[in-house]
C-alpha cells in the first residue's frame, strides 16, 4: 500500500510580525492576535514565488531523505492557485529546477486550497499502481487579498514536498484511510479572477461555506469505526478559523466532550506553525500537519489524525492518516521560522510592489539577488528567467 515516505517544507524568508501590520492600518492588534488567531505574516520578497517556494520544499525533502532515488519519481503534481501562467504548470519547472528525470508525468490540480489534497489522494493511487516507482505532490502558494483588506492579516506563503511509494518496511511517515468523506458546491465564496492580482472573498460567508462543507464531509464520512481519532488538522486560512470548526464538528457529532480540552489536547499542536506563516492556500493544511509531527515526532508513531481539507468555491474531504517511523525525522521547521528577516509594514508594502513589477514582461535585468537556493529573476521575451543550484542546461 503507498504511504507518504518524506517532506520537506519551505517558507519565505522574510516575516511581518502582525502587530506592525495593525499599527500601520490602524487596527486593535488583539484583533489580529485574538480574534483572528495570527501572529505573523510570512512575505514573499523579489527574487520568491510559487515555484521557487516548491522546488526549496522539494529540495529540502531530498536532503531529509537521501534513501530514496530522485530518478524514480514518475509523478509530479503541484497542488496550487497561485501559479505563474495560465498554460504552463508550476511542476514543469520545479522538474526542471530540480533536475528530475524525464520519464516523469508532471502537471498541477487546481482547486483553490483543496488543490494539494487532490492531488495527495491521486498520486496515493498512482504509487498503488506503480510499484517501486516514487510520485512527488507539492502544495505551494502565496496568499494574497488587497492592501487595507479584511482578509489582508490572513496573508502567508509557503510549500510542502510530500513523497509518496509503496511502504511495507514500516518507515513511512503516514498512510491515508482509503476510506473518505467528501462534499462539492458550487459558491461563489472566494475566487481569484484571471484579470485580477489578488483574490476577491466574501469573507463571513466564507466561514459559513467551510463549516457547511465540514458538517457534509463528515456526513459522508460516517461514523467512524472504534476510536475518535488522536488528534484533528483543519485546512488553516487562520487559526480561528480552525477553533470554529472544532466546535462545529463536536456539535455535529454530538459529542459531549469539553471543548476547550479537547481543542487543547487534539488541535493545539497542529497549529503553531500557521500562526507564524499565515495562508498558504494549498499548503496550509500540510504545514499544520507538519507542526503536529515537529511538535511530537516519535510519540506520534501508530496514532492518527482526522484530516479536513477545504477549497473554496467549492471541494472539501475528511479522512484519517495513520502516522509510521518517518515520523522521527525533523524537519527543521523552528530554525526555518526563527532565522526569517523581521521586516516592518513600510518594507512589506514595498516588496509586494517590488514583486509585482518583476512580473512584468522585460523585468529581467540579471540583477535579483536572493539569497535562497531558487531565485525568480523576472521575465524576458515573455519567458520566465529562473536561475538554481540545480538547473540542467536546457
Ligand atoms: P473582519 O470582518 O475584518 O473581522 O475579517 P471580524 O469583524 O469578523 O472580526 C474577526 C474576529 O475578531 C471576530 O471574532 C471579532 O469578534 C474579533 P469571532 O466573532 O469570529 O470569534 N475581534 C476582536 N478580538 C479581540 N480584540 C478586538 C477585536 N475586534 C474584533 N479588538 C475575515 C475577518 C475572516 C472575514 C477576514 O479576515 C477575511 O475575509 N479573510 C479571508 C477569507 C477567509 O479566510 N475565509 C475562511 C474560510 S474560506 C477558506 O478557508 C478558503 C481560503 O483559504 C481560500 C481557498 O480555498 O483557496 C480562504
């Protein structure tokens, strides 16, 4: 049976502590802190996109696991919407970026923040069908709402790598229940416009469609067989967000626990690495399975945890993960989010323009100096110039 064999993970390496933010706009900061649950906004600097934040993940999880041989990753799916042409998909050149080999079938999925999920379950099937063969998923985005926005504090990026193979040496890090519970709507509760550079949201229905969908999901899910599992990750636009929908899912359940406990016991430990990133559409509910196994590691070995993923507009499905021995293996994620550059509001709204004009056809000037392993350097002739310690000559 496939199992997730390895992750990494990647973050911008600059971060708006949100108390900044809200001085600049004029806002309560218990607002930000307590009503909203963050603490800070992780920024993507000149030089930072989707896909440079998922070939680092990528790369990071080839370095936590030498074991496995990148040449036999027949799959790449990247699970984004915050790709970087309508045409031409992210995986392409976090392949290339990458130096995967060509005998590789490589495309992103797309359904707003369900979009990693989705393709997590079909390269689970494909690493079923193919034996011995690896399948690459990476959930990569940068969040992005209007300047002065009620949903600008929510902002983040990031991207998770997750491996996928056959397993039976029992060094997997989880496997997923074939079992899940699955719901689709058509709303129109948030979408990101083609002519438009940041996503339009209808932000308190918003809320109402992910409870909707969590109830439907669990629905479809049925009672679970024998124990609730161990612990809960919730798809994160904001941790708030998850403490309403652990109170709506034990209404829905009619389970008589007491909830602050509960929260505390099963859903606290998913959370701390969302409140110091933000949203990162896809990736948000990976990072928050990340925190879990950063937080816990080797305890977490045969326990499980009830996953719901949610993309607006709408798709969303519950299932349970069974964690193994990769567990153990860190992923580096404290020192990652502790060594960013603390960067001020004046400096936030100054790359984010910065990063704009670099999106512009004739941007590339040669002269983007980031510090990570992939830079974006800008666009020439309508192509896009990327430059990585792992490039292969074209
Ligand atoms: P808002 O309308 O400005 O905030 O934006 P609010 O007035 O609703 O206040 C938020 C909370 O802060 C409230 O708590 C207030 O009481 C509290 P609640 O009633 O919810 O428990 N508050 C304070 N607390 C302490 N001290 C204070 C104070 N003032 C107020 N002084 C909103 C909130 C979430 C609508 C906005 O941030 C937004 O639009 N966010 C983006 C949309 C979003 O994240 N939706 C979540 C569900 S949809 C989803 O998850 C999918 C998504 O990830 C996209 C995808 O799928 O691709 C978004």
């Amino acid at each position: 049976m496939a199992a997730v064999l390895a992750m990494g993970i990647s973050v911008p390496r600059h971060v708006l502590p949100l108390h900044e933010l809200a001085r600049a706009r004029n806002v309560d900061p218990a607002k930000y802190r307590l009503g909203l649950g963050c603490k800070e906004m992780a920024v993507v600097a000149p030089g930072e996109d989707t896909v440079t934040l998922a070939a680092e993940a990528t790369l990071s999880l080839l370095q936590n696991a030498p074991e496995y041989e990148p040449s036999k990753i027949g799959l790449l799916v990247v699970g984004t919407e915050s790709g970087v042409d309508r045409a031409k998909p992210v995986a392409i050149w976090v392949h290339n970026l990458l130096g995967l080999s060509a005998s590789c079938e490589v495309f992103d999925v797309k359904h707003a923040c369900f979009g990693g999920t989705a393709a997590l379950r079909m390269a689970s099937l494909w690493a079923d069908a193919n034996p011995g063969r690896l399948a690459l998923v990476v959930a990569s985005d940068i969040a992005r709402y209007p300047l002065n926005s009620p949903g600008e504090p929510t902002q983040g990026a990031g991207a998770v790598a997750l491996l996928l193979g056959s397993c039976g040496r029992g060094e997997e890090v989880f496997t997923l229940s074939k079992r899940v519970g699955m719901y689709a709507a058509q709303v129109d509760d948030f979408w990101q416009p083609a002519y438009l550079k940041e996503a339009v949201v209808r932000g308190h229905y918003s809320i109402s469609c992910y409870i909707e969908s969590l109830k439907r999901s669990l629905e479809d899910y049925g009672e679970e067989p024998g124990n609730d599992p161990d612990f809960l990750v919730f798809h994160c636009p904001f941790p708030k967000m998850v403490k309403k929908a652990h109170a709506a899912m034990l209404e829905f359940l009619g389970k008589s626990y007491d909830v602050s406990e509960d929260f505390r016991r099963r859903v606290e430990p998913t959370l701390w690495v969302n409140e110091r990133v933000g949203n990162a559409y896809t990736a948000s509910v990976f990072l928050s399975l990340c925190g879990l196994i950063e937080a816990l590691g080797g305890s977490l070995i045969g326990r499980t945890v009830g996953v719901f993923s949610y993309g607006s507009g709408s798709c969303a499905e519950y299932a349970v993960y069974t964690f193994g021995n990769g567990v153990k293996t860190s992923l580096d994620i404290k020192r990652r989010l502790d060594s960013r550059e603390v960067i001020n509001a004046t400096q936030y709204e100054r790359m984010r323009a910065e990063c704009e004009a670099l999106e512009q056809n004739g941007s590339y000037k040669g002269n983007v100096t980031n510090l990570g392993r992939f830079t974006f350097m800008g666009i020439q002739e309508h192509r896009r110039v990327y430059c990585g310690n792992n490039l292969r000559p074209e």
